[in-house]
C-alpha cells in the first residue's frame, strides 16, 4: 500500500468519502478492511494490501465497459457488480472517488432495503487471489 505524506492511498479515499454526508464507514463485509456505505448497503471495501473495490452495479458496469477497460486500472469480473482498482498513485485515488461517486447514484437507483440475497461480493470475498484478474486493459 502506498504512504505519502497524507498517509496511505487508502485512507486518502477513506478521509474524503466519508467527509460526504451520505457515506458511512465500517467493517467490510467481506471481512477484510474497511466498507463505505450508503443507506444500509456496502459499496466500497478498502483492502489493506491496497485495494479498492467499488460495488458499481451490472448495469452501470455494461454501459461503462469500455471506458473502464481502457482506463488500464480497473479489473472486473463477467456478471460481478464490483469493480477493483489498485490504489498505487494520486490518479488511482482520483478515480476511484470518481467511481465511489457513481457507485453512490446506482445504489440510490436501486429498491431500498437490504442488498439483494445472493448478490456477488467483492472479489476479495472469493477464492480468487488478488492481483490476478479475470479481464484488463492492456496497459
């Protein structure tokens, strides 16, 4: 995880997401690092290794494909509703506040209540080591 003198990369995004009135911070549920949430749903887990996934939806994932994919930062899985960026430099925070906020107007989009039974966790939740992704853009 990178440290600057802000402090970690992570706790960048943490510090400025949660300064947003509609985000709350807690333990992932995944249960490893940190969940942002929105109303009673988790849409960032903050992984200590330096990780950031962003439960954006299926939907807004299809329509954003492309510019994700050629963004070269953002790793998905087929049929997941999350995202992941490795958080490495300034430009990563920037995008994944960016992210963070579409990820807050998806899930204000959706029913209220209780995320959805059997809804894709993040990555991190899955056997699948990190660091190797199912699909990315060419750097």
């Amino acid at each position: 995880m990178g440290l600057t003198r802000e402090g970690s990369y992570t706790d960048r995004v943490i510090a400025q997401v949660t300064s947003w009135s509609s985000v709350n911070v807690g333990r992932a549920e995944c249960g490893m690092g940190v969940g942002l949430s929105v109303n009673t749903r988790q849409i960032v887990h903050l992984h200590s290794q330096g990780d950031a996934h962003v439960r954006l939806t299926r939907p807004v994932i299809r329509r954003m494909e492309d510019a994700l994919l050629h963004s070269g930062r953002v790793e998905m899985e087929p049929s997941a509703d999350w995202v992941n960026v490795r958080l490495d430099s300034d430009s990563d925070v920037a995008l994944v506040l960016s992210l963070v906020s579409v990820a807050i107007k998806a899930t204000a989009a959706e029913p209220p209540g209780p995320a959805r039974r059997g809804a894709p966790q993040c990555p991190a939740a899955r056997s699948r080591p990190l660091g190797r992704p199912a699909r990315r853009a060419d750097r």
